[in-house]
C-alpha cells in the first residue's frame, strides 16, 4: 500500500539477464508506462489512476540484472519484445502506451510493431530526434528565449556536475537529469533528486538507446501503416529536446494526431501541470 493507501500490485517478470519490475495501481482502461517503474509512479498524479489501471514497467535501462549484459540484450527490438512480454504476462489484450522523454520513442516503436494490441498511443516532453540538427534547434531555443536567472542557476548546478560522475560514473544518468534542472522545470529551482531516489540505472543500455539509436531514428518511418491516435503533449518550458516547431515537418505523415503544449511546464508535465493534463489526456481518450 502507498502513503495514500492506494492498492499496488507489484511484481517482476525475468526476461534474458534482467529482473524487470512492474508497478500497478488504478483501475480503468490499462495504460502501460514504459520506463522505471520506481520514477514514473512519483510523476504521474494519484487521480489518474480512479480513470486508468497504470502499469509502470521498467525497461532493460532500469532494469536489475541477474547476469552479464551484452550488446545484443539492449537493442531497441529487444527492448519492444520486453514490452510485449509483460503485456502478455499480464494478461493484456489491448493497452494504451505511454512514454516520456526518450520513452516516447518506444511506445510510437511498439505501436508500429504489434498495433493490433495498442489503442492509444501517448508521447510526452519527445522530440523528433536527438539528431544533431535537432540538439541544435534545443540550444537556439535555449540560448534565445531563456532568462538570465535560469542560465545562471544551470551553470551553478552543471559546475558540480564532473565531481558528482566521478565519484559515481554509473550513476551519471542519474546526476546528469538531476544537475539540468534548469533545462527540464518549469521551476528552474526545482530539486528533482528525491524522484530519482533508489532508482537503479543501467548505463551501456542508456548510452545505446539515448546515444545512437534516439540520435538516428526517423519516427516517420512506419507511420503510413499506424492507425492509432497520437497524443503529443510538450511542456513549453522544455530545454531538454528539440522544441514544438521542430514536430512541424513529420505532423502530416501522422494519421490521427493530437499535440497539447503545457504552458507552465518543462520536461515533465504529467507532474508539473498535473490536473490540467490528467483533464486534456482523458478527453482526448474519450474522443478516440
């Protein structure tokens, strides 16, 4: 039981070297979360889950594991197979997918590959790429439209930065999303470490996925075969990916389409904006 006596159901599936841990709570339409299942329960609301049954699974990034990893246990297709697995494991026909950040990739990937088991698809705070010219269009955004106080309070931060890898080069994932606070809230003094607390981390998998696979991938590709709607949802306070307008040319090779721009959030707003976007996400849900 949590601090609000809400029912959670946990458990861990065992798939190749990895213990991946699943998180459930909420009853309602499932709506599967792919990322830790540690993080993501402390940022999305507790009144989401009176609408929908929310089934926060790690991936192999956040994943335990049980033995040596090599490279081919963290591509991304084997990442999408771990989503079915637990799907199946639990007995899911149909689920709603959901990502954050990075993670969005994977939900639009899995909705691509087994359609015929998704009937949502949620994207949150997710850029296009983490291309080169989509990292560039992050700096000019920054660069242009940001106040002094919150480039002041980055280089603060960033300055503890090398000190905080050094002394824990695995967990770098993890002081890296803490130390760019002022990228990623809408409050640029925001003191996101708690949410991070006892969250494992896997770096080779991040280091992978964030580094060359999110780099190279075209989420175009594929999406003249995906019918299922699309929520977007962008915190217009996000320093951390490629801004709003960089959506613009991929917008029409959507089939069904739907983007909510949070205007007092940053990388986050299922936390930041909580009740505003629990309210747009389930209308649209009850459009679609």
């Amino acid at each position: 039981m949590s601090d609000s006596n809400r029912a959670i159901v946990r458990g861990t599936i065992h798939s190749g070297p990895f213990e991946l841990a699943y998180s459930i709570e909420g009853e309602g339409t499932p709506a599967l979360v792919i990322g830790s299942a540690v993080y993501y329960p402390r940022v999305f609301s507790q009144d989401l889950n009176q609408s929908l049954k929310l089934i926060f699974v790690d991936h192999r990034g956040f994943a335990r594991p049980t033995g040596e990893m090599a490279p081919t246990d963290y591509t991304l297709n084997v990442v999408l197979n771990d989503v079915d697995l637990v799907r199946r494991h639990l007995g899911l026909e149909k689920v709603i997918i959901i990502g954050h950040s990075g993670h969005g990739y994977m939900a639009l990937e899995y909705a691509k590959r087994y359609p015929q088991h998704v009937s949502h698809v949620v994207m949150i705070a997710t850029g296009p790429s983490h291309s080169a010219a989509h990292q560039m269009a992050t700096e000019q955004y920054w660069q242009e439209s940001v106040c002094p106080e919150r480039k002041s309070q980055l280089a603060r931060d960033l300055a503890m930065l090398p000190a905080e890898i050094e002394a824990a080069p695995d967990k770098r994932f993890i002081a890296f999303c803490v130390r760019m606070g002022a990228r990623s809230w809408y409050d640029h003094s925001f003191d996101a470490a708690p949410l991070w607390d006892g969250v494992h981390v896997n770096m080779p998998v991040f280091d992978h996925l964030w580094g060359e696979v999110f780099r190279d991938i075209d989420v175009a590709q594929g999406l003249e075969h995906l019918d299922r709607p699309v929520f977007l949802a962008l915190g217009r306070y996000d320093y951390l990916v490629a801004p709003y307008a960089t959506w613009a040319p991929y917008r029409e090779r959507f089939k069904d389409l739907t983007v909510r721009v949070f205007e007092k959030s940053g990388h986050t707003p299922q936390f930041e904006e909580s009740a505003l976007f629990d309210a747009e996400l389930l209308q649209w849900l009850s459009t679609r």
